[in-house]
C-alpha cells in the first residue's frame, strides 16, 4: 500500500474547500435571509453542522495534514479558527492529546481522557456538595451544551500561556503562542461585530452552540466507550492508541458531509497526517487486512448511551454512569 496516496493534495484541498465555503455562505445567507421567519428553526442548525465541519478543517490544519505546505494550513487554520471561536495554538496543545491519549502515567502531565477526568475512587472521596455539584455538571444536558463554550472561548485562550509560562514542553515559544490568541480574538471581534449589523447575532451564537455541542458529543464518543484503552506508561503505544483507544463511529450517510472523515478516528489516531477528506479510502483499504478486525464500531444508540458514561473505573477497567456508581 502506498502511503503517497493517502497524502494531502492541492486539487483535493481546493476542491473540498470551495465546496466547503460555498455551503457555509449558502446556509449564513439563509440564516439571514430567513431571520424573522419559522425557517430559521433549519437555517440555524444547518449554518451549526457547517460550522463543525469548519473546525473539522481546522483541526486538520493543525495537524498540517489539510494542504501539503505548512503556511498554507496556518493560514486557513488562523482564518477558521475565528469563525469556530479557537485560536490556532490550540493545535499545539492538540498534539499531545494524540501523544498521551490513554496514557494514564503520560510524562506530559496530559489528561489521558479529556472528557472523563474523574475516577470511581476520586468521586467516592468527594463531600455531598462536592458529588451534587458533579452529578449536575456531568449531566449531558448541561455538560455538552456548556463544556465546549467554557473550553473553547475561555480555556484555550488562557491555560496553553499558563502552562507555557511555566516552562510546559510545547514546541511554540510563549511569543507564537500570544500572537495567535491575539490574531483570533481582533478576528472573533470584526467577525461578531459585522454579523450583529445584519441583526444575526443570536442566530449566529445559537447555531455555534448548536455546532460545538455536537462536535463535543463525537468527541466524546471518539475514546469514551468500553472497554478503554488505560494503560501505564510503559505499555502505551501509538497504534493501539488508535486501534483500542479510538472508536470508529458509523454515522449515517446524511451526516457524513459534516463530519468529514472524523469519524474513523482510529485512522486518525494511528496516522494524523491523512486529510479527513482522504481518511475513508485509507480505511476501506485497510479493512481488505487484518490490522482493523478489534476496532471499536460505534453505532449511533451506542454513542447516545456513551453520553452518559461519566467515571472511571480503575478496578474494573471501564467507563460507567452515575446510576452504575450509585449501586456499588
């Protein structure tokens, strides 16, 4: 199998994103349009499954595997993360989510599983308080609709200079880091300003939470299922991260558009630097061997109950609800 195929490509880059671009002028014009009109109850999730797809693009410009040139994904993924409300150092700190991912003894001080943090014997310890303020936080009502605003608009903007101020292993000197909040929150601002003058403001913010909830709940399914791939230091590696540690989710053939490829993340976690717009064929042709028949299949009732797996359970190795650690 040659790997060369599987590479980015000029005329598959362009070609994906004038599509692209064409679909998210068409559905931000309808939203205008349609404004004051029951239509809009359409228009605004459209415009917010596009506005996934777009920081889909941009995470693929983080790994620079969108374009074959580096400037070219910092470019686009500096121009798209103001239009999906992320700086483009937040790939930086990315990149060691694909070095750490089920690494619970990770040397980079990396949360091994960045949706569930907590395990069975840390929640045990937990006062009353503690455990109520946790069981209302995690409700995936309240957590996929408030997590992704509070990481993405807030966190990322401050925790990458914290940490690279105290000296965190990041490639990106402090200076890069700066420049690239700085550039995206004057973009955030223009681009909030101007679509506030066409009287779209909430229907804008509404379909970013729309977009970004979504995208959290993929996420999530994308290494929150069981059985987990949590292993010590020494037992990690970057294949079965991939193979184990992250799930292949079928999505139906009306979404795949907007996901983009994200869905075989398995593909992803083994080899960053395959385009989402090139991951199925990669896929389809490693499933003709051997190297996908453990691979964790998703379907999406699966991914609707993975919403409620909140705690880590070291004792038995697997991920479970708040109703399962109530009966322990």
């Amino acid at each position: 199998m040659k790997n060369s195929q599987f590479k980015p490509s000029y005329y598959e880059a362009f070609t994906n994103l004038i599509n692209h671009l064409t679909v998210y002028t068409c559905s931000l014009f309808a939203t205008w349009y349609f404004k004051e009109s029951y239509i809009s109850f359409l228009t605004i999730p459209m415009l917010g499954l596009i506005s996934m797809r777009s920081f889909i693009i941009f995470h693929d410009c983080g790994h620079n595997s969108y374009f074959p040139n580096k400037k070219l994904n910092y470019l686009l993924g500096s121009l798209l993360g103001m239009f999906v409300f992320t700086p483009y150092c937040w790939s930086y700190s990315h990149s060691n989510h694909h070095l750490t991912s089920g690494d619970k003894e990770n040397k980079l001080n990396h949360e091994y599983n960045e949706t569930v943090t907590t395990t069975l014997k840390q929640y045990k310890l937990f006062t009353p308080f503690q455990k109520y303020l946790f069981n209302v936080g995690r409700s995936p009502y309240i957590f996929f609709l408030v997590a992704p605003i509070i990481k993405f608009f807030i966190i990322n903007r401050i925790e990458i200079l914290i940490k690279k101020y105290n000296n965190h292993p990041y490639k990106q000197n402090i200076y890069v880091i700066l420049f690239d909040i700085i550039v995206n929150n004057i973009g955030l601002y223009i681009l909030l300003y101007n679509v506030n003058q066409y009287n779209i403001l909430y229907h804008y913010l509404c379909s970013k939470s729309i977009g970004s909830s979504l995208g959290f709940m993929i996420f999530h399914n994308q290494h929150t299922f069981n059985t987990p791939y949590v292993v010590t230091h020494k037992e990690w590696n970057k294949k079965l991260s991939g193979l184990c540690g992250s799930s292949f989710i079928r999505v139906p053939w009306y979404l795949k558009y907007f996901t983009l490829g994200i869905e075989y993340h398995h593909i992803h976690h083994m080899n960053a630097s395959v385009p989402g717009y090139k991951i199925h064929k990669l896929h389809e042709a490693l499933s003709k061997t051997n190297d996908l028949d453990d691979i964790n299949c998703l379907t999406m009732a699966k991914c609707y109950h993975n919403l409620w797996l909140v705690l880590y359970d070291e004792c038995n190795n697997k991920y479970i609800t708040l109703d399962e650690c109530n009966n322990k």
